[in-house]
C-alpha cells in the first residue's frame, strides 16, 4: 500500500515513477547545468525530457518589433544547438523544445500542465551572484506555481548520483507528502534517505508529533526496503539547521514542501521554501502540498 493511503487519500495522482521532464532554459549556464541534471534523471526514470524558454518581452519594452523578430529566430536555433547536442546523452526518452511568450514562471507552470510533466527543473542563481538572465528571479515563482515537484539546482553543482537525501520532518501535517516522492527517486537511485526530526519548540506535545510523524515515516521506508538515517535536532531557524546537516554529510538533495512550518526566526527571513531555494548550494526537490481528506477506520 502507498504512503498516501496509509494516512490520507489525496485527490489528485502522487507516487508515481517519472516519465516526463520539463526543464526551463534561458541559455544561462545555470539552465544548461540544470539541463544535464534533468537528463541524468531521466536516464535513471527512462523517461523524456522537454526544454522550455519563455520570451518575456513585451510589445512596450521593444522598441524595433524586426530586431525581437530577429533574436526569436536566434533562440530558435540555440535552442535547437542545445537538442542536437544533448539528445545522444538521453538514453531512452526523447529531448525536445517548447516556446512560450508570457510571464517565465506562469508560462513553466502551464507547460507543466500541457505536458502532464512529473517534474520541473529550474536553476537559480541564489542570493548572491548577477541575475543576468531570467532563471534567477523567478525559480521561486516557478515553484510556487508549478502543478509538479520542481528542483532548483545551482550552478555548478555537479549532476551525480543521489546518494544521500535529507527530508525535514516538522509538525505540520503536510510535511509527510513529500515522503512518497521521495521514496520513488529513492528507488532509482538506490539513496539513502535522512530523516530529519526537526524540534523548533520547546512544548513536548509538539516534538511528540514530530517524533509520531517521523515514525509513521520510518514504518513506511521499512515496508518499501529502503535504505534511512533518522535523527532529530533542536532548531530556532529549521532552514539553516537543515543546510548545515546537509552540507555536513555532503547530501544529494534536500527534499521539503513548499508550505513549511515557520518560526520567528523563520518569518524574519522570509518564507521556509524561499529561503532554502536562495541559500541551498545542494539541489532542492520541493513538493506542493495537497488537499487532504482524512481516512476513518484505517488499521
């Protein structure tokens, strides 16, 4: 039986294996590492992979309507570079391309929905670096509205086998959503998942559903046969304590929710997801939550 029975029954598709890929390019390195990152996913999944570049530009913003004529036709053909230089990398599935004209996160999220994309891959430049191109200032819009689970990936950041991935366990209820589709990379890659308890209060009755959820999550690796670490740690910002974990047993990816519990510490900085996406130099896998339905008499 699937996580998402065992607890809730959700109302739209989760646990499944990927098949479709979307990555947003802007010809940045950042977009062409997040690029080889997507295809080394999709060689493990067998699944396709389809680029997507949005013009951004708009009618008031272009003086001469010929030159915006004129630099589409170059994007045609860089795009077009692109996919004769990397569809021999793709072993199984097919690479192609989409042109989209709109706002960049508005037009990734409905190519997503077009494609019936499993996963969206878009890279980010951080909070430090020049914001060259349109990647950068909206991987967090791109998130927030994606249908799928997005990776924000760095660049630089070499595309390798997931080895390790940490999953931030916290109080709220939906925490436990990302679970199964982490468990189904978990299973392509042969990783091993880190269960991060994070306490980020005092009051016993709130670490004791931290500690009820994060077995609920145990029990659930068990069933599947896969490989965990579980731990706990007392946190005033759940965003950095769960980076230093991270950065200290060289994880893989980071795998949360978009909606995450907040503290003070954590408002002060700004939202959970926001903040992981802007300081993570490991890859960020962030799963929208869903509406639930509570299950009665569940044995």
């Amino acid at each position: 039986m699937k996580f998402c029975y065992i607890y809730y029954r959700f109302k739209t598709k989760t646990c499944q294996v990927m098949k479709q890929i979307l990555v947003a390019i802007d010809f940045s390195k950042t977009s062409l590492n997040a690029l080889q990152y997507g295809i080394m996913l999709a060689n493990k999944s067998k699944a396709s992979l389809q680029m997507v570049w949005v013009d951004n530009t708009t009618s008031e913003e272009v003086v001469f309507e010929d030159v915006t004529a004129e630099e589409r036709t170059e994007k045609v053909e860089m795009l077009k570079d692109i996919q004769s230089k990397y569809k021999k990398s793709l072993k199984e599935g097919k690479l192609d391309y989409k042109i989209r004209k709109g706002k960049v996160y508005l037009e990734v999220a409905h190519q997503a929905k077009n494609i019936s994309a499993d996963l969206v891959i878009s890279g980010t430049h951080g909070v430090s670096g020049f914001e060259e191109f349109w990647i950068g200032s909206n991987a967090y819009r791109i998130v927030t509205h994606a249908p799928c689970p997005v990776v924000t990936i760095r660049q630089g950041f070499e595309a390798k086998e997931l080895d390790r991935m940490v999953l931030p366990i916290d109080s709220t209820q939906e925490t436990r959503q990302k679970i199964p589709v982490a468990a189904e990379i978990a299973k392509l890659f042969h990783s091993e998942l880190h269960i991060l308890s994070l306490y980020s209060t005092t009051l016993k009755s709130v670490q004791k559903r931290v500690d009820n959820y994060a077995l609920q999550v145990t029990q659930y690796l068990d069933e599947q046969g896969i490989k965990y670490v579980s731990l706990n740690r007392e946190s005033d910002n759940i965003t950095r304590t769960t980076l230093d974990y991270s950065e200290s047993i060289r994880a893989s990816m980071i795998v949360i929710m978009t909606e995450q519990e907040t503290t003070t510490a954590n408002l002060f900085l700004g939202p959970y997801a926001q903040q992981m996406i802007n300081h993570s130099t490991i890859p960020v896998l962030s799963v929208r939550s869903k509406e639930l339905v509570p299950i009665t008499n569940v044995k």
